[in-house]
C-alpha cells in the first residue's frame, strides 16, 4: 500500500520572525487604542459651556504632570473631546508634511507616545476663542516653541489678537449674534453701504446658517450685485 508523505514544513525563521513582528504591531496597536479611549473619556470630562483653547503636547515623561511637555499646536472648539478625537484619527495615518499637526501626532503615536491635550483658556463665545488662540500661539512663539498653526493670523509678530473675515464667514447667525459681528453690505459697484442688524436678519433665516451662505445669496438692493457683504469684528483684543 502506498503511504502518502506529509507536505508540511517547518517555517522558515524568516516567516517565523515576520509572524512575531506583526504580532506584536497588532497587540501595541490594540493597547493603544484602548489608551486612546481611556483618554478621551478623560476629556469628556473637560465639557463645559462655551469654548476652549487648548494645545496639543508632546510629553516629557509619563511620570511627569498632564500639563508638562511640549507645545507643537494650538486650538479651540467647543468640544475638546471630540476635537482631540479627530485630531488623532487623522494624525493615526502617515504624512509627509512635516509642517502638519498630523504629522506630530502620528510620530507620537508610531512610537506609542500620547499626545496630551491641555486646556488653556475657556472662553464664552466662538470670536472670543479665536482671539485666544492666536493670543496663546504668540506667547509660545515668543518663548521659542514651533508650533504648526498654520492661519495667517498666527505667523510670529502680531501685536494684536486679530480675526480675519474669512474665518468669519464660517460662523453661523446664532453665533455672530452672541459676539455681536458687524454685517454690512458694502456693494463695489454702486458703492452702497447698508449696515444688516443681525436681529432682523434672523428673522427671516434660521439661527444655524452660516455666513458664508448669506454671502452668497444676498444682492445688493440697489443693483442686484453679488457678493456684497462685509464681515468684521467690532473690535481685536491687545496681545497680552
């Protein structure tokens, strides 16, 4: 009778290592996860009425207080646990842009480091926020850190806290009533100029529109020209 002769081999030490190898990547990878997890429920804590600005750290040790590190970013929301949430989603895939935040936290968390996000300030409304945030990126960069905040506002040697128009515009009216913006039209081609009482203009469309959206809509009265509004602050905090 004719014995079949098993197939089967050792593997190769080789295979044996690239089995270990990923292995372990898996379980490093689900640890981390889980560290993610616990952290931001730890930042759910931090809700609050309002806003806040925070920064983004790289830790000194683990050992060390929360608030200890390296600051590399600067940012504001409403809600910090969402916000870091997205922040290391985005910063959990590589990139080349070494300018970028991604970049920073993907670095952190390839050698299984966690960024730390650390409250700076609370603010009661959405320009006051901003004004913050290039307030607390200033003060960094005067101390020496790089940071990579990227808007116009928070290149090194501003004197005042300065909200330009195009972040504005991503405002809803239920917001730009709370920090009482400045809507205009200010037509370029007839020259007429019409200031909007944020009052009346919520009366006619729903607290959550943006800005941007009324600007691509609303005519000048006189002829008919789009885009004719005008968005500013009433007035930009000193730097501190």
């Amino acid at each position: 009778m004719h014995v079949k002769k098993s197939t089967w081999r050792r593997p190769s030490r080789r295979l044996t290592l690239l089995y270990v190898r990923s292995t372990v990547l898996f379980v490093k990878k689900a640890e981390l996860h889980r560290r993610i997890e616990r952290y931001l429920r730890l930042l759910s804590a931090e809700a609050a009425v309002g806003y806040v600005t925070y920064a983004i750290k790289e830790p000194l040790s683990v050992r060390r207080h929360a608030e200890d590190g390296i600051p590399f970013y600067v940012g504001q929301t409403s809600n910090l646990a969402r916000r870091a949430r997205q922040h290391l989603l985005r910063g959990g895939a590589p990139t080349n842009d070494r300018d970028s935040v991604y970049w920073h936290i993907y670095r952190l968390l390839a050698a299984n480091r966690m960024p730390r996000f650390v409250v700076l300030e609370r603010t009661t409304t959405r320009a006051s926020a901003l004004e913050s945030e290039t307030k607390w990126v200033q003060r960094f960069l005067e101390q020496g850190y790089v940071l990579a905040n990227q808007w116009s506002e928070h290149k090194a040697g501003k004197k005042k806290a300065v909200v330009p128009s195009n972040r504005l515009w991503a405002f809803t009216l239920a917001e730009a009533l709370a920090d009482d913006l400045k809507l205009q039209i200010a037509c370029c081609r007839c020259k007429t100029c019409l200031l909007l009482p944020l009052g009346t203009v919520m009366g006619a469309a729903s607290p959550t529109t943006k800005l941007q959206d009324l600007r691509r809509t609303v005519s000048c009265p006189n002829c008919a020209f789009v885009p004719c509004l005008e968005v500013s602050v009433a007035s930009n905090s000193e730097l501190m």
